[in-house]
C-alpha cells in the first residue's frame, strides 16, 4: 500500500491511565464551570495525603524484591524462584537499595516469616484449579517472564497509588488472565497476588493510614484479574464507502470521560437547566446564557415541561439567527459543513462520498436544510435519540477513522472556529492526488529550506500547503552542477571526478616538486597561492573578508603560504573562527545552521533528515568543532575534494536552480544583449549631452527651480550697534513668528510688559525670550489647549525651528517628551536643541528656513506655512497615508 497523504495527526497512543486531579478538573471543564466546593475538598483530600502516597509507594518499591520472592515461594517449589528476577533498572538503583533484598524495611515485625510457612496458612481461601508449578519443568524462561510479571504488577500498584486513581489498574490489568492462563496457570497468578498483598500489610503494621491504602489497591488489582476481558467497541456503518471500525474499549476506559447529558422528566429545575447549558455548549461551543446573556426563554419553558425533545430543542438552536450568524454566515460552506458535524454529530465528515453528500445538501436547501438532514439521520438517533445531548465522540471515546485522525483533533480543539481553512475536504483531496503532487511537510516546501529548520512545519503561512509521509529515510533529490552521469548516489566512485566546463570554476593549490622549481616559476606559485586563498575566502565566508577581519586571519593564511598546512587544513581553521561562527552559527537554529554549514564546506546540502541528525547527535554531545571535524574528516570530502581543492558548489536544491533560471514566460530570445556595432535606442541618444559645459553652466542648472524668495529672506538679529528702535522691530518680528500676528503688549497685562522691558534693557536675550513665550499662558491657550499633541508638535517645530516635522521618528521623539514632561519642556527641548544653537544662535529671530526648491523638507513646510493655523487642523505629516475611509 502506498500512503499519498497524512491527516498531520500525532502517533495515536492511548492514556493508559486517569488521576484524581485529572478526573475532577475534567468534568468542571466540561460543563464550562469553575470547581464546585464538594470538588475542592476532593482536591485538598488528595493533595494532603501526597506525601503518604508517596512514603507508602517508595516502602513498597524498596521491598520489592523480597514481595516478589515471597509471592513466588507460594506458587512455585523445586528451586529458588527469586534468582530468575530480572530488573534492568536495578542499575540505577542506589546500593543501599540494591542491597535490600534479603529483608522487609518499614513496621515490621520480627516473626514475620513465621506467618507465612505455609502455603495453607492464609485466611483466603485457594482458588480452583491451584497447583504448585515445579521450576525445574516450568522452565527458565517462562520462569523469568513470571517473575518479571510479578514484579509488573507491583510497579503498577505503586502507579496508581501515587496517582491517586485505580483506572490504570483497571485499564492494564483486566483481560490478562486469559493471556496467563494460555502461558502458566491464573490460579497461580491469584494466589501469588494475594500473598503479596499479605506480605505488604505486615509493612504497614503500625500505619493504619497505609495499611488501608494499600488493601484497597490490591484487592482492585486482584478484582480486575479475576474479571474477565471487556469486549471491543464496535461501529456499525450505513455506507459501503465507509470503514469499518473497531476499538478496545481500555481506549474509552483509559481517557477521561465525556460527561452524557440526558432530559428526564424526573430531573429537578436546577438539572433541566444543566442540561439546557449542555445543549448551547454544544451547539455554540460556549454557554451563551452566561457568556453574552443569550438564551431562549421559550424554547427553553417546552423543553422544562416536556413539550419539545432535546432532539428537536437542538434542531431550533442549529436553525437560530444566532448559530447562523457564528458558524454559517463568517465561513464558507466546506467549512461550515465540517463544523456542522462537529455541532450535531459529535465528529467529522469521514469521507469524500460522505462530503459530497451533505455539500449537496447544504447548496441545494441551504443551513436549514443541512441540519434538518444530520439530526433526522440514522446515526443521530442510535447515539442520541430524543433527550440526549450530543457530544464529542472523539478518537477516545469510539472508533475513528486513522485516515482523518490530525483533521479530528482539530475540529475538537477550542481554536476550530478561527481557522476558516476547510479541513477535511482538502485531506480528502489529497488522498485522490499522486503523491509527486505533494512534498514533505507541504507542497512546493522544501522541509529543510524554511526559516527554522525542518522541525517546525506551518501550515498556516500558505493556504496550499499540506503535510505529506515525511521520515528521517526520505530523501531530497538534488540537482548536480555538471553532466548528470557523474552523480555520486549512483556512481560514488565518480566523486573525484571534476566536471571541468560544464560545472562550476574549480581551484587547485599546484603542488610543487623541488626549491629548483619554486625559484623559476616564482610568479606563477604565487598567483595560484592568491587565488586558491581568495576561493577559499569567498567559499567558505560567502564574502569578501574585510581588512580588520584579516588580521585575524593572516597567521593561518601564512601557514598555507609556507606550506605548514593543506587547503583542507586551512578551510577547517577558517571554519572555527568567530567570524564564521558569526555568520553561520550563532544566529542560526541548529538544523538550520548545520544546513549553511554543510553547503558552505561540502559543496551540497544534506540529503534529508537522517543526514541532519548525525549531525545534530555530534553537535548535541560534543561540540561545534567536532562537527566541523567530521565534515572535514567525512569520506566524501576526501574523496572530492582532497587535500589542495578549494571547496565549490557540487548539488543544489530544485528551488535554487529554478531561481537562478529565467523567470516563466520569459524566453532567452526576448532578453538580448545591447552589441557595440549596434545603435542605441533614441531615448538614450536623444539624452546624451553634446556640448562641452562649463561649471558655471552646471551651477546655473542646479538652481534650476529657485525662486527669488530664496532671497528675500530677511533675518532680524540683535547686534551691537542696534538701536532701540531696530530692537522694537525686531521684537514685533519675534511676535509675528510666535504668535502668528502682531501684539499690543499693554493690553495683554504685565506678563509680556515686564518680558519686553527686560528685552529692551537687555537683560535677556533673544533666545531666552522666545523660551519665554513659548511658555506663556497666551501660547498655552492659542496653540496647545485646542490641539491634539501631534498639531502642537508640528506648531511648535514651525514656530521655533521655522521648518515642519522631518518625519515621524521625530513626531514620535517630542510626543515623549510632550506627554511626560508637558509644553514647558517641550519649548525647552526645541529651543535649546542643537539645530536651533546652530541656525539661529542666541540673537537670531527664527525664519522659515525652506521657502524654496531644493530642500529636502520643502514640501511639508510649504503645506504647513500656506494653511491658516485656526481654520485648519489636519496633520502636515500623518501617521498613515490617506486613502478613502480614513479621511
């Protein structure tokens, strides 16, 4: 049989065993509840006796090999049984419990083994058909396989123990007496478990506590031995196209159970509407009384008073404008068939046919009709009838098909109603396809290609993508940089063979005979020497080395020059330098760095996965260096490269040729080279320059643009030799570049008249002045209570930077500041800033300083200077582009 898809589930292993904990906190999840007081207690019961559990199972495991011994002494005679024992853990055990084998350690007493002498000295009773079994007839073998069962049956008494739950005693132990039964004899097997069970009470003589756990496991362990097997589950298809399904039911007995939710007219109010929240909790994944206050009044009142079935109460909540605008209306109809199924039946589609049937359904009479048609079908009224509710019948709880498993475990999951991928169809399609159609974890995906290695495959990157069989014995196929007969998988002998033209420029150190030989051809060992030296660069880094790389790098290259050591000694020297590490290593994942690794230093990537974990094995337990040591080391780079050839490109990835090729739909013949003897197109001979020009010409050019605002700026700066009233002008500039206007200072009270008079005297500054402004209650109201901080930022560059915002980096930095330290800070920030100090000084009134082309700011300080500040509030550098909607 040959698998051409995955359903991308994990191994399918059963639980084979439940704890207390477990248990509780399962059944509250599953009614949508926080843990009620009656299951708390049961909580704190368990935890408290913790640590008797524990103590009780460590005695037990410490005694367990005379337990054992004893046990076998009852039923077998003719020989020592305990010397067939086998324990391979018993390693790993400390000596002082190794040692323990000849005595009971705990509360015991000294006459112990006087109380058990006897075979009939036991208050049970023998169970028919016991007889002694001789050693010597029974056999080495089957005597070690017994005592090891024997020993098995302990170890998992003190499992469950420990774990506080008897269900891994149920679910392992019933159905093996029959097995026993065919290989020795279970009356034997009872009556060495009962002995055992009277050996391990002695221990406990003074512990009542522990006496009590420990009877009440053993007499489970015994119950389910003596019971008989359970029979398989059985699940009866209407189809022929449908598999035929069954499950051991130590699978359902293993799992944690899924509650059943039945109407009866018996139930109290309080259970009716247990019941009712099951149904929404079915139907909307989620208790929508509780969640968003939703719920049925009148539905629910007939459901109460026996008026409408579950069945039918299912039916209407499926039909609902509610469940029809959550699952119906947001998904396509794949999708909300799948979940569909989930809702009414418990489970997914199970196979195409299936699919086909009920897509037909639900594009011919729409979500009505599709529910219509699962909850008057057959199968809901086997599982469901009238008055239950239905539930997820998960891989757990009855047979599943294998073929559909990963696709199950999705639907089951709380996140199924974000993924608006259909599941189920494309697995189904994909069991119809050829398997070429698709690729390890995905098609068109390569697995040790992507980001992080071939570990970790995302299904969700690309809607097209699929898993597909991947093991660590696939293969990838790699394409050869050369003739394809030379290819090493089916001739390996062929390594050494270079492809000369035909594949890629290869470098060879020229070794050389004699002295003699080296001073007459001087010139050309040194070029070889230069070149191999830069290949090897080039190969190994992916780059040419910096200069201050180099001298890291000089005293292995002088080596190679002296002739100390070989290429492949160089190349490996290279290999473990941090400089490489840095490149290929450190910010790598390991598969992926072990991939960049192995390109860079044998010429190809890796095969596949088995290939990848060699390496990763050498890497995990000793180090980096020894991976570049077995690389090295390796046969096949011997035998390709030897001891004087540089490394080059050997194999490479499907993808890689592909992208190195001429795109699709573009053929070579449309791609033709420009010859010299070939007259350029007109564009460009029309562009060319013909004339000879001057740099007062080029000048001229550049100003290309510049109006003569350029030069009408006038700048007002306090000098010496300026008089009062310059002074006065200037102020009424400071203010028209503050305020946006002139001002009367006599009518804006002493604030500003004190300000001026200190002005004028000069006793501040222009520069301290503007800070001074900027901070006033004037500036305050006018530019900064009406605005968001984003307009004052832009305001506040204007006034005092005379330009616009750079960018949004810039917006960003002052809105920090803005909104930590106020306006105050902010008029400080700007006014003692660098760029201010260095335009304007400390006597410069600001100016608009882009009032022209070329500046690379001109366009928002043109945009923010022509609008009227007051009658206009959009932002001159927004956050987002504008586009319709945002507006």
């Amino acid at each position: 049989m040959i698998v051409k898809a995955s359903g991308g589930s994990p191994v399918a292993r059963p639980q084979l065993y439940r704890t207390a904990s477990i248990s509780t906190i399962a059944q509250a999840e599953q009614q949508d509840r926080f843990l009620q007081l009656g299951e708390l207690n049961e909580l704190v019961a368990f935890l408290n006796s913790g640590s008797k559990r524990l103590e009780v199972a460590d005695l037990l495991g410490k005694n367990a090999n005379i337990l054992v011994a004893k046990a076998a002494d009852k039923i077998f005679i003719g020989g020592s049984a305990i010397a067939y024992l086998e324990r391979p853990q018993a390693s790993f055990l400390s000596s002082e419990i190794k040692d323990n084998t000849g005595s009971l350690s705990g509360n015991t007493q000294n006459n112990i083994f006087q109380s058990v002498t006897s075979v009939f000295s036991t208050n049970d009773s023998l169970p028919p058909g016991f007889k002694p079994i001789n050693i010597v007839r029974y056999g080495s073998v089957r005597m070690k396989k017994s005592l090891r069962d024997l020993d098995w049956f302990l170890r998992y008494l003190t499992y469950a123990i420990v774990t506080g739950d008897p269900n891994i005693l149920s679910v392992n132990i019933r159905g093996l007496r029959e097995l026993i039964d065919n290989a020795c004899s279970s009356a034997a097997a009872t009556v060495a478990l009962r002995e055992m069970r009277q050996v391990a009470l002695t221990i406990f003589t003074d512990d009542i506590e522990g006496q009590l756990l420990v009877k009440e496991y053993f007499n489970v362990v015994i119950k389910e031995f003596d019971a008989s097997s359970l029979t398989d589950k059985l699940r009866k298809r209407e189809s022929g196209d449908l598999q035929g399904l069954r499950l051991p039911q130590i699978y359902a007995k293993a799992g944690v159970a899924t509650q059943r939710f039945v109407m009866k007219t018996s139930l109290s109010t309080e259970e009716k509407n247990t019941v009712i929240h099951a149904c929404y909790r079915q139907v909307f994944e989620r208790d929508i009384a509780k969640a968003y206050d939703l719920v049925f009044f009148d539905l629910e009142s007939q459901v109460k008073n026996g008026q409408l079935s579950v069945k039918e109460f299912i039916r209407l909540l499926g039909k609902s404008s509610i469940y029809r605008k959550q699952f119906f209306e947001p998904f396509v109809n794949s999708r909300a068939l799948e979940l569909a199924f989930k809702h009414f039946l418990g489970r997914g589609p199970s196979s195409l046919e299936e699919f086909q049937r009920y897509f037909s359904v639900i594009s011919s009479r729409g979500l009505a009709g599709l529910v219509d048609s699962l909850i008057n079908s057959t199968e809901y009224s086997d599982y469901f009838a009238e008055e239950t509710v239905p539930y997820a019948r998960s891989l757990g709880e009855e047979p599943q098909e294998s073929r559909n498993w990963g696709a199950q475990i999705d639907l089951f999951n709380y996140s199924t109603v974000f993924r608006k991928i259909p599941q189920f169809i494309t697995l189904f399609s994909d069991y119809k396809n050829s398997l070429p159609d698709q690729h390890p974890y995905g098609l068109s995906n390569d697995p040790l290609g992507i980001q992080f290695g071939a570990i970790f495959p995302q299904n969700t990157i690309n809607l097209r993508k699929k898993s597909a069989p991947f093991t660590k014995d696939t293969r990838r196929i790699l394409i050869r940089r050369g003739p394809g007969i030379y290819n090493q998988i089916s001739q390996p002998s062929l390594r050494s063979k270079l492809t000369e033209s035909l594949g890629p420029k290869v470098f060879k150190l020229n070794n050389v005979a004699s002295k003699v030989a080296v001073l007459q051809d001087q010139e050309n060992v040194e070029a070889n020497l230069s070149q191999v030296i830069r290949a090897t660069y080039l190969r190994v880094f992916g780059r040419v080395i910096y200069q201050e790389e180099l001298l890291n790098l000089k005293r292995f290259e002088n080596q190679l020059r002296e002739g100390q050591i070989s290429v492949r000694n160089f190349v490996r020297l290279l290999a473990k330098t941090s400089i490489f590490r840095s490149l290929y290593w450190e910010p790598l994942y390991i598969c992926k760095a072990i991939e960049y690794i192995h390109c860079r230093l044998l010429g190809r990537p890796t095969y596949g996965r088995q290939e990848i974990n060699k390496y990763f094995n050498i890497v995990y337990k000793q180090s980096y260096y020894k991976l570049i040591d077995a690389i090295i080391d390796s046969t096949e780079y011997i035998e390709c490269f030897a001891d004087n050839i540089v490394p080059y490109e050997r194999y490479n990835t499907a993808s890689t040729v592909s992208s190195r090729n001429l795109r699709s739909g573009i053929s070579a013949m449309q791609l033709q080279v420009l010859l010299p003897n070939q007259k350029p197109a007109k564009f460009i001979d029309l562009g060319s320059i013909q004339e000879i020009r001057s740099n007062n010409c080029i000048q001229q050019r550049l100003l290309q643009g510049v109006t003569s605002k350029r030069d009408q700026t006038v700048i007002f700066k306090v000098q010496q030799s300026t008089n009062k009233s310059e002074i006065k002008q200037i102020l009424r500039a400071l203010y028209r570049q503050i305020f946006e206007r002139d001002l009367n200072s006599f009518t804006l009270g002493d604030e500003f008249y004190n300000l001026e008079k200190a002005f004028l005297n000069q006793e501040i500054n222009i520069q301290q002045l503007i800070e001074q402004l900027g901070s006033s209650s004037l500036y305050r109201k006018e530019f900064y209570q009406p605005y968001p901080n984003t307009k004052v930022i832009e305001l506040g560059t204007k006034h005092f930077l005379g330009r616009a915002p750079n960018n949004q980096a810039e917006i960003r930095y002052y809105n920090q500041i803005l909104a930590s330290q106020g306006l105050s800070y902010f008029i400080s920030a700007l006014v003692n800033s660098v760029e201010y100090n260095a335009i304007f000084g400390s006597n410069i009134v600001p100016y608009r300083r882009f009032p022209t082309l070329p500046a690379a700011n001109f366009p928002n300080t043109e945009k923010l200077y022509n609008a009227l500040t007051k009658q206009n509030e959009i932002i001159v550098v927004p956050s987002f582009k504008a586009i319709a909607g945002n507006q």
